[in-house]
C-alpha cells in the first residue's frame, strides 16, 4: 500500500539533498582562497644530510623543526644519497648536512654534489639558480674544520648560482660532539633549528616578496 506524502514533505526529502548536491558542487569549483592559502604550503625546504654516528642527523631533525615554524613551509628531510631529483628540483631551498671528515665534506656529501650533474643534468641550465642554500655540521673537535666544511657546501652552491645564506652561526649552523661533553647540547639544537628558520624566511622572501 503506497503512503500518501504531502508536496511540503515531497520538497523537503527531494529538494534539501538537491540543493546540499549543488553547494557542494559550487563550493569545489570557488573554493575560499584563504583557506586553499593555508593549505598549500607556499615553499619546500628540502633538508639533505650524512650522518654515521647519528649526530648530524639529529641536527638535520631540528633543522627541519626550525624551517616547519615559518608558515606555509613543507620541509623534506632525506638522507643525501636518497634524494631524487624532483625533490632537489621542485625544492625552493636546500640546507646541506656534514659531519666534519679531515676539516671537509664527507665524501658521501660531496657526490650528493657530483651528482647534481652526474644524476640530474643540472648544466647548462643552471637549474639550482635562485634557490636559497645554507650549511650545517657536526665535528669532533672545536676547531677541527667545522667552518672549513661549511664553507666548501657553500662554495657548491655558490658555484650553482644558489642564493647562499647563513643562521644559527655565521656560516650556518654546526656543533661540537667529541671533548668533555659528547653530544649536542641545547644552544646548538637551537643553532640548527634558528638555521632552518632563517632558510624558510629567506625562501619565502625570494619567491614571494615577504616572509609573512
Ligand atoms: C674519517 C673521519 C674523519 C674525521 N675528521 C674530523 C676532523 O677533521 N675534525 C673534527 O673535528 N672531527 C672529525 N671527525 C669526527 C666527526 O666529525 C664527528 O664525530 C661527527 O660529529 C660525526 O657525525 P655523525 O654522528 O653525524 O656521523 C672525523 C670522523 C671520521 C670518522
């Protein structure tokens, strides 16, 4: 036996799922550009290391900490030898990580480099050009190298037409993990981490003219 239904319940069962179809289907093809603002990260923050012990690998982490805090960044956290070449090319900004080996890269950094021509291609194009790059190490002794090893990560950027920036310490960030007290203490957790921040900000600045 068929129910009898009145044209006001009529309208209601076929009309207000009609009419939620249609908002749905409006609000997907306008959707609010603040909110898609903040959904879309506006830069990547690609964050390469080495590490065997450990200790530049944990800088790396609170690199990565430091470049999250600026809005609208994506950080990428990759041991070198597993970086592809989307992620180094689709990166707005690169932060390099060695432990000091001989007062320099280790050498597993330094094919990280090699092979952004080797593996990648990235000549003659200069396809690193205007991204921001920075440097972080960690070194047994206090003055056993740990500028000399950031400063030849950036001498590889510079020479790929990078935007070389520094944070934390004066040529980025680094930490003294042999001697008295082995590790990393937190003044040089905070280096890493003021280094990742600076990165992001500067990034965001060469891509959209403000770090806000
Ligand atoms: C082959 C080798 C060479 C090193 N040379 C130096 C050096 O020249 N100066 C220095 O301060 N530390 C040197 N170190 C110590 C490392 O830089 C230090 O232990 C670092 O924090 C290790 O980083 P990781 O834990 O990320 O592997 C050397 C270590 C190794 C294994």
């Amino acid at each position: 036996m068929r129910s009898h239904q009145s044209p006001f319940t009529l309208t209601l069962s076929k009309g207000v799922p009609l009419l939620i179809f249609i908002c749905t289907f409006l609000y997907g093809l306008f959707p609010n550009p603040a909110s898609a603002e903040e959904q879309i990260p506006t830069i990547v923050v690609l964050v390469a290391y080495h590490s065997l012990s450990g200790y530049t690998e944990k800088m790396a982490r609170e690199v990565a900490v430091g470049a999250k805090s600026v809005s609208g960044t994506r950080v990428v956290l990759k041991r070198v030898g597993d970086v592809t070449a989307p992620e180094l090319f689709l990166s707005d900004a690169v932060i390099v990580g060695s432990p000091v080996y001989w007062a320099n890269m280790a050498a597993e950094v330094k094919a990280f480099f090699d092979n952004w021509q080797f593996k990648f291609g990235v000549f003659p194009e200069f396809k690193m050009r205007n991204k921001v790059g920075a440097a972080f190490t960690t070194g047994g002794q206090v003055a056993g190298g740990k500028e000399l090893t950031m400063l030849t990560i950036l001498a590889a950027m510079l020479g790929n037409q990078m935007i070389v920036v520094s944070g934390g310490g004066a040529f980025g960030a680094s930490a003294t993990t042999e001697g008295d007290s082995p590790g990393l203490d937190e003044k040089e957790l905070g280096e890493a981490r003021a280094l990742g921040q600076r990165v992001a900000e500067v990034a965001k600045i060469v891509k959209h003219g403000s770090a806000q």
